[in-house]
C-alpha cells in the first residue's frame, strides 16, 4: 500500500510539478500578505497577459525540445509576424482573414526552412535557428526602415485587445491550444514519436520513425504558434515593431526548462510548461508589486532556471542508477534461477 | 528523497532571499508612489531623467520606481505601464521606444484615471496629459546660435543625420532659422546620412569634407555620428586649432563627448536635459494626481497640468563649461 504514492513521489515530473505549484503558490499568497496588491483583478489580468505571447511560443517550443532541438528563432518569427501582417491589412489592403493566413502560412514555411536545413544538413539546430534569427531581424529592420506599422480595424484589435466571457483572447488562445496541445502529445501517436526521437535519433530511426519527417512537422508548428502569438500582439499592442519580443525566445525556453523539460530531448511536457510559464509571469509580477529593482528579475529567473534543471538532472540520474540497480537484481535473480 | 525535498526548500528560499532582500517595506507606506518607465533601461541618459524623477518625489515625500526593458523593445514597456496601473500607482511618466506601440496602454492608464505623461520620446497619438522633453526645433535654433556666434557669417555648414526623422527635421529647421536669422552669410553646404551608425559617421563625412573643403563646421543632428565627424576632421587634417579648423557640433551629453569638449576637439555640444525632464514629470503628475477646487478642463477628475507640451530646453555647452563636470558625474539612484 505504501509502494505507490511512494513511486508516485519519487516520479520526476511529479516532484517538479509540485514543486513548481508549490513555490508559485507560495510567492504569490507571500507577496499578497506583505504587499496587499497581487490578488486584485486588474493585476492578475497583467499577470496573466504580461507572459502569454512567450507562453504561446513556449508550446511550440516544448515539442521542438521534446524531440531534442531547439528553437531560438521564434523570437523573430513573432516580430516578422507582426510586420507581415500589419504591412499587409494597412498598407497591401487585405482583409483580416486573408492577411492572417499568409502570415501564418509564411511563418511555418520558415518553420519548415529550419527543419528542412536542420535534417539534410545535419547542422545543430541552435545554428541553424540562430542563423534564421539574425537573417529575419535584419529583414524586420529593412522592411520597416526602423518603423512601426500601426492603423489597424477595431476587429483585428480585438484578436489582442478583446474579451470572450471576461476573459482576454490571448488567454483563452493559450489555454485551448495549451489544452489541444497538451491531449495531443499525450494520446496521439504521431506526438509520442516525439519522445522516441528525443530520447534517441537514431534507435526511433532503427524503429521505423520518420524523424526527418516529424522533425519538420515540430519546427513548423513552433514557428506557426510563434506567428499566431506575433499576430495577436500587433492586435494587442496596435503597432507591429521590429524590436517586438525582443529575446522573447530566452523566456520561452526557460519556461520549458522550468516545466521539467529535458533540454537534451526524450521529456517534457505541455502541463509543465504551463508551469513554468505561470511561475516566471508570477516571479515577474512579485517584482513589480514589490517595487524591487526590476533588473533582480532576470537573476532569480536565471537561478530558477539553473536550479530547476540541476534538479530535474540529478533526479534523473538517481532514477537511472536505480533502473541500473533493478535491472541488476533481475539479472541477478535469473542467473540463480538458472543456476537451481 | 531527502535530497530532492531540499532541493525544494532551497528553491523557495532563494525567491524568498533574491526578492525579500532587496524589497522595500512599504507594505504599511502611506507615502504615494509614482512609476517611471522607460526602454534601455540602465542607460546613462535615462538614470538621468530617473534621479530627477526619484529628487523631485523625495520633496513631495512620495516614492518612486523605475520599469521597462534593458533592452529597445516597446512592448515590453507597454506591458510595464499596464503593470504599474494594475498596481495602483498615482501617476506613470514614460518615454515611448516606439511611438504607437504604447498607445493602447496609455489610454488604458488614463482611463483607470491614472495620470499619465511622456517624456524625452513621445507618442502622439495618445491621450497623454503632456509631453515633458527638448522641443526640438528650439534646440536646433540654439545650436544655430552659438555656430552664429563663433564663426558669423563665414560659416559653411555640413550637416550629418538620418534623414525621414521628424525630431532630426525639426532640429535642423531651427539651426537653419537662427543661422538666417544671426548671419545672413553663413550657408549650409550640404547634407549627408550617416545611418546613424557611428562606423558609417566616419567615411561619409570625411568623403563630405573633401568634397566640399569649404565647410568649416559639421552639425550632427543626432547623438550618434559625433565621434565619426570628429575622426572625419582628423582623416583631413582639419582638427587643430587654426584657421582651417573643422569645428564639430555633437548632440551628445555621453562621458566621451564632453570630455572631447573639454580638451577642445568638439566646438560644442548640444546637451538636452534629462534630468530636468524627470523632475519636470514628477511635478506634472503630482499635480495631475492632486485635483483642486477646480478640475482640469482637458482631463476631468485630474488636477492641473498643461496642456502643451513643455519643453525642458538644451544647454550648448563649450569648454569651460561648469555643467561638463557635474554631467562627467553619474546620478546617484
């Protein structure tokens, strides 16, 4: 009886998680206590907004380093985004409908670009991505001359400025694709072939797994979430910027990392990295309501970041010695058994 | 198990510790409290407008933060202002790193009757109760002064700026009103862009002073290109003392740029006033917080504010100056 809440506890992601809830948790009902201001409407509704657009580039984000890559590039994908879109409603004339799809059409053929290199070339995919990164914000810069494209309809505004039932369109965006995301990496089998690919290239290549394939599929759902996450902050902010999201991509990372994520590949989840970006919007929020030196910010992030995967890197470790362990009892147990 | 559960412990501790060591204890502060944000944060320029904005609530006896991104990205600083909103400050100056992109959360500010202004960069298009910062064809027409000044009607000006900016068009307009003004002789040669790139600066105004060998005074109309026009002088053997002197007009208040005054090497330099600009916000929205018997007629509700904008002026600092000293001498935050 006492086994399986015992296994249960022992479970890395489960420790992580609780963990993370934990602390969240606590910083949050902490800083209400000694400040008084956390808990209100308005602050929760900033809290929430302040870390969606990296929340929704930290879902694609989690397949991509589920798979054991890596993807730096959508900090720019999601400023590309935002030009594209704006230049093509205020200047092109089309319409909202039209203008979203070829955004989001243009940002996943960049997805597909990245993981195309990354598999005929074979070239790491922080190069690759990084290269795309540099290439694209040169290309915001150019197109923009260094300006913001603004003068939207109020019904593409209301896609960032908007409410469905109180709640704000990004939020609810995040948390139905966080939600499909989540059940589809769980149940569906093309996503558990992520895990495979993570936790081994070449043994799910030796299995039958089309990893160029899915790789490709990985890379272009991370840069059309990143395009999506672009298009509703042009609506949010009424002005596409090419220094929009500016090392947003760090943020989406560390949310993952954070999460529980294995940043060499083979785990991770979408519940996690809800986790994590919950926990880095509240940390932020903790700063602000305490009036503390917002550049402490990127310290404890930081730290955060350094603990959580020391953590997860060291439980798993103690989890392989112990499959070590069993595996040498079996062996063990068989070798007698063969012996009598 | 052990481990991990203090692992956990560890991680609780060091939020705890980073952001409990560093907090204030204003949690039964009755003082009011007033936010600044800005982009770059860390910059020199904006410590300025910080220590003044930070001097000038001191004698009002509130308190004051700093928000926004280290780095030039706008809509983090949106994100700011609406945080600092949420939070229930008495009033927000900003300065906006990109004009449209803070609209929505100044508006939004305002319309949860929380003052709002900007300073130093504007975003127009707002409803922000006013513009604190350098009106930027009085600062031009003050350069076009002093160049009258120093040299009459026999200077022969080049000018190096990004063209298509609004502020840089207005700075150069009013140089070019007070040189017509003060010496009627004096003429502007030329124009040449130098991307605003100090690295660009250089061969395109050395390429601009062997074009045109006439020209004896480079206006920068930005803060960037000073150095660059300066290496330009020095390319064509222009930079000494003498009458073949290149004089170098900068825009710039950087430590480099003023020490460069003292020792002689720039002519001038057209020093805008951030600190001003914070204590000149911190009274605004002090003001704005604190309505009197009658309420603003733009802003119901909200005290007295101009509204115009209003201009904190520029200083033409030359060597010898005091005001080179106390600005070669960083703000305490």
């Amino acid at each position: 009886m006492h086994v399986a809440p015992r296994r249960l506890f022992e479970n890395v992601i489960v420790v992580q998680y609780i963990g993370l809830v934990c602390v969240t948790l606590l910083t949050l009902f902490g800083f209400q206590a000694a400040f008084g201001n956390v808990l209100t409407r308005a602050n929760l509704e900033v809290l929430a907004m302040n870390m969606v657009f990296e929340g929704i580039m930290a879902l694609g984000m989690t397949f991509v380093i589920i798979t054991g890559g890596i993807d730096i590039s959508v900090a720019s994908v999601f400023a590309f985004s935002e030009i594209l879109v704006a230049k093509l409603m205020v200047q092109a004339g089309f319409a909202i409908v039209p203008a979203i799809l070829v955004t989001l059409v243009a940002a996943a053929a960049i997805g597909a670009l990245n993981g195309v290199l990354i598999v005929l070339f074979r070239v790491h995919p922080l190069i690759i991505t990084m290269g795309t990164l540099l290439t694209l914000r040169g290309v915001n810069l150019a197109i923009t001359d260094g300006h913001s494209v603004s003068g939207f309809s109020d019904a593409f505004l209301f896609l960032g400025q908007g409410k469905i039932l109180g709640i704000n369109v990004p939020i609810l965006f995040f948390a139905g694709a966080a939600l499909v995301l989540g059940v589809l990496l769980g149940q569906h089998r093309f996503f558990r072939q992520l895990y495979f690919i993570g936790g081994g290239e070449r043994a799910a290549r030796l299995s039958g797994v089309n990893v160029s394939r899915v790789k490709i599929i990985i890379y272009m759902l991370s840069a059309s979430l990143a395009g999506c996450a672009g298009i509703m902050a042009a609506a949010k902010y009424g002005a596409a910027h090419w220094a929009h999201g500016n090392l947003a991509e760090l943020k989406a990372i560390a949310a993952v990392a954070i999460g529980g994520a294995n940043i060499n590949g083979g785990s991770g989840t979408i519940g996690g990295t809800v986790l994590g970006v919950i926990f880095l919007a509240v940390v932020h929020n903790a700063f602000v309501t305490s009036a503390v030196n917002t550049f402490w910010y990127d310290v404890v992030s930081g730290m955060m970041l350094l603990i959580a995967v020391l953590l997860s890197r060291f439980i798993a470790l103690r989890n392989a010695r112990a499959l070590l362990g069993l595996k040498q009892s079996k062996m063990d147990q068989l070798s007698a058994t063969s012996k009598t | 198990m052990k481990t991990s559960r203090l692992a956990f412990v560890a991680l609780a501790a060091t939020i705890g510790l980073a952001v409990g060591a560093s907090a204030p204890s204003n949690a039964a502060d009755p003082k009011e409290h007033y936010g600044m944000v800005v982009f770059l944060k860390g910059s020199e320029f904006f410590n300025w407008a910080y220590a003044g904005f930070q001097d000038e609530a001191a004698t009002l006896g509130a308190t004051t933060e700093l928000q926004g991104p280290a780095d030039w990205d706008a809509s983090a600083e949106a994100r700011a202002v609406d945080q600092l909103v949420a939070k229930g400050v008495k009033g927000v100056a900003v300065t906006a790193g990109d004009a449209d992109t803070l609209t929505a959360s100044i508006d939004a500010g305002l319309k949860a009757k929380v003052p709002v202004l900007t300073f130093d960069s504007d975003s127009p298009k707002s409803h922000r109760l006013l513009f604190v910062g350098t009106n930027n064809y009085n600062a031009g027409y003050q350069a076009g002064l002093a160049v009258a000044k120093l040299l009459g009607d026999k200077a022969r000006v080049g000018i190096s700026r990004i063209p298509g900016l609004d502020s840089i068009n207005h700075r150069v307009a009013g140089f070019t009103d007070a040189l017509k003004k003060m010496a009627p002789g004096a003429q502007i040669v030329t124009e040449v862009n130098d991307e605003g790139d100090l690295q660009k600066a250089e061969p395109v105004n050395t390429a601009m002073l062997q074009a045109h060998p006439e020209i004896n005074v480079i206006f920068c109309g930005h803060g960037n290109p000073a150095t660059g026009a300066l290496a330009a002088t020095r390319n064509v053997g222009r930079d000494k003392d003498g009458p073949n002197k290149v004089y170098v007009v900068a825009w710039a208040i950087d430590v480099p740029i003023l020490q460069g005054v003292e020792n002689g090497d720039y002519g001038m330099t057209v020093a805008q006033n951030p600190y001003m600009m914070g204590v000149q916000s911190m009274l605004e929205l002090w003001s704005a917080a604190h309505p009197t018997q009658f309420d603003s007629m733009s802003n119901p509700g909200l005290g007295q504010v101009p509204t115009s904008d209003l201009d904190t002026g520029v200083k033409i600092l030359v060597k010898g100056d005091p005001a080179i000293k106390a600005l070669m001498t960083p703000p305490k935050l």
